[in-house]
C-alpha cells in the first residue's frame, strides 16, 4: 500500500500525471498494477543560481540526475507550486522561478513514469519589489527624486490637496521637508540641482524651486511662453536644465528648452508631446507621442543646445495603441527603464535594443499605471503608481548618475 499511497500523493499534486492511463489496471478497475516497473527516482544535486533568486523574474537551472528530456514529462514544484519550465534535460531542469516568496521554499521534483517524488532542496525566493515608505494611509505619492545619501523626496497629495513634499528615510520613516505651495496638487517631476536647490515642475508653463534645505513652499524660477507646458525636467553635467512637455495651441510650436543657472532659457523645435526626459551619456532622451505614435527619442547634447532629435526606442512595437511610455530614465550599463501603463508596468530596453518585460509577475502592485521613477545610490529604483503608491524595485545594478 505505500507505493500506492505515493501514487495517489503524485496524481494530486499535478493533474498531467493523473491522467496517465498506462498506471491503471482496465481489468480489476485499480489503480495499482503489481506488474507495473518504474523508472529510476529523480534526484537534485543544487539550483543555480546558488542559495536565492528573485520570484518571477530569474531563471533557474537544477541539475541532478534521472529527467526527462521530454520537458513535459517533468514538474518542479516550489512548496505547492509548479514552475513553468523551459528545457530539460536527463541531468538539468530551466525554468522561471515562480512568484514563491519564502527564505526556505521547498523544492521537488516528480517525472513521468516514476512512482516516487525527488528529495528537497531548500531555496530563497526573495520579493523584486516592495512597498515602501511609511506614508499616511490616505497619502498619494506622485513625482520623486533621492539624494546622495539615499533618502527618498516625495511629492504628497490627500484627497486633491497638496501636502509638500516628503522626505524618506532609508528605514522608510516620514519627516516634513517642504510646506505646499499654492495651487500645486502634486509635482509632475522633482531633481535636485546645483547649490542643494530642488527643482520641480507642474505641468504648467514654469519651473519652480525649493530652497536647500527645504522648509519653505516653492517659489517661482523661471517661466514659458504662452500655451507651453513643462511635464518634465532633467540636469546634465554642465548644470544645464533640460525642460519639455507639450504646446497646447499647436503641437508644431512644441520646444525643447534649456535653461542656464541665470537663468536664460533657449529653445529646439520639437514637434512632439513629451511625457519625460532624461539625461544619459551627453544626450537627452525624451518619451514623446510624434507622428501620431509614442516613441522614446534621443538628440545629442552640445554645450546648452541640442541636435536633431532621431527615434531611439519605436515603444509601439513593444505594446498596442493606447499604452503609454510614462517615465524613463537608465542604469549605469546603459539599459533604459521605461513605466507604463500597460499591465507589465515596466518595459526594460538593453543598448542593443532588445527589449523584455521581466516584472509582468508583479502587475498587482502597478495599478493603472507605473508614473514616476527615481534610482537611488545603491541598487534600488524607487516608483509611484497612478494610484500614488510609492514602491522600489531590487534592479542588482546601479542607476545612471543624476546631475
């Protein structure tokens, strides 16, 4: 009775090898055949990565002995769950590692046409994102910035009002930085700039700035021509402002802006509705809906003027209509991180153009959109949802530098 306890064990755990109908004997209607061989048990010798892994994002291999090379034939389990596997082997198993979270996730094996599971190993699954920030819980967190000393500064809303802006502790603790300034719900985008200034910008035709230290609302910098709106902001490394959003009046008008310290601002045609920008390599980088399509754009920097802007990333051909590239900015080894709307979240572009989505495990935590993006000095990308939840994604490399 105990091989056929362990029958019964294998059937519930995995509906495939239920119906193997080679394990039941037609003729005394049992599920237990006494002539009936098995194959070898499979054994596990180690999973690599080794000792953990990020759930739903890494892939796995298991090595060991007595696979199937027919990938179907074998089911790897993470506690109860099965893994969605890639390849097989007689000696090695790929896979996704399931969205399993635990420090001591059991995992086992079972193969097709053996009557007895494989031994366990145990495995860290570890969480790529995760909430943070203590905020209140009516708080709305919109656009964000972190300093060099890796606390995060957050633009806070409560039921369309503004409540400044936050200041986040690596521990996730919430102090006051900055009082709210009149008429402003919530930043659109927020970078600190030369002198400890935090520059911010609200859609509208200005850019405004904190003073270092915070304490006091924003006051007025510098502002537009008629019709301009200012969606997003960015510094280079000559201290120069990058400014660009949309002209209301005719989107043939729209400009790029550069705006000195002194400030003197100067302009580029650009006939596009920028969503975000972003300085990377001595170029300004732009997510911009041009020719009735969003694309994300790239134009070459020169002292405070800009080049001809050329199509870096074609954003539709990674998603349909009506998904929206929302944010974008880059780690240090050139790879563009792009927020969206669509349920993904987020669309990761390598420099040799491939384009992946390795988060789509996580689309619980993206609401209607992924808004805002901001790295911080480690490894660590912080967001905020449309909903104005903040969170920060593990990305094991470091962002691009921030001037």
């Amino acid at each position: 009775m105990g091989v056929l306890r362990q029958r019964i064990l294998l059937a519930a755990m995995t509906a495939s090898m239920l119906m193997v109908s080679s394990c039941v004997d037609e003729k005394e209607g049992s599920l237990f055949d006494p002539n009936r061989t098995f194959g070898a048990a499979p054994v596990l010798t180690a999973i690599s990565p080794p000792d953990s892994a990020q759930a739903g994002v890494d892939t796995l291999a298991i090595t060991g002995s007595n696979f199937s090379t027919f990938t179907g034939d074998n089911v790897v389990f993470f506690n109860a769950t099965p893994a969605a596997l890639m390849q097989s082997t007689a000696t090695q198993l790929t896979m996704k590692a399931p969205f399993v979270l635990g420090d001591s996730v059991l995992v086992r094996v079972a193969v097709r046409g053996s009557d007895v599971l494989s031994n366990g190993l145990t495995y860290r699954l570890q969480a790529a994102i995760t909430s943070f920030g203590l905020l209140g819980q009516d708080d709305l967190a919109n656009a964000l910035i972190t300093d060099a000393a890796g606390d995060a500064y957050v633009s806070v809303s409560v039921g369309g009002t503004g409540q400044g802006i936050k200041k986040i502790l690596s521990d996730g603790s919430v102090t006051a930085y900055a009082s709210d300034t009149t008429g402003v719900t919530g930043w659109n985008s927020l970078k600190f700039g030369p002198g400890g200034y935090l520059y911010a910008a609200r859609g509208i035709r200005a850019i405004y700035r904190f003073m270092p230290g915070g304490g006091a609302a924003a006051v007025l910098w510098t502002s537009f021509p008629s019709g301009v709106t200012i969606n997003d902001i960015d510094f280079d490394q000559n201290q120069i402002l990058w400014a660009a959003g949309s002209n209301t009046t005719n989107i043939n008008n729209a400009r790029v802006y550069s705006v000195s310290q002194t400030p003197t601002t100067k302009s580029f045609p650009f006939a596009a509705s920028v969503r975000s920008v972003r300085v990377f390599n001595s170029s300004l980088y732009m997510a911009a809906f041009k020719d009735s399509a969003w694309g994300i754009w790239r134009a070459p920097i020169s002292a405070d003027s800009i080049g001809t802007p050329e199509l870096y990333f074609a954003f539709e051909a990674s998603f349909p209509p009506g998904y929206i590239p929302q944010a974008l900015t880059f780690a240090a080894n050139g790879t563009l991180y792009i927020a969206t709307n669509a349920p993904d979240g987020f669309v990761l572009v390598t420099p040799s153009k491939a384009a992946v989505t390795p988060y789509s495990d996580y689309q619980g935590l993206f609401g209607t959109s992924v808004r805002f993006l901001a790295w911080g000095p480690g490894l660590n990308l912080f967001a905020t949802t449309a909903e104005g939840v903040l969170f920060k994604l593990n990305a094991r490399t470091t962002g691009a530098p921030y001037y």
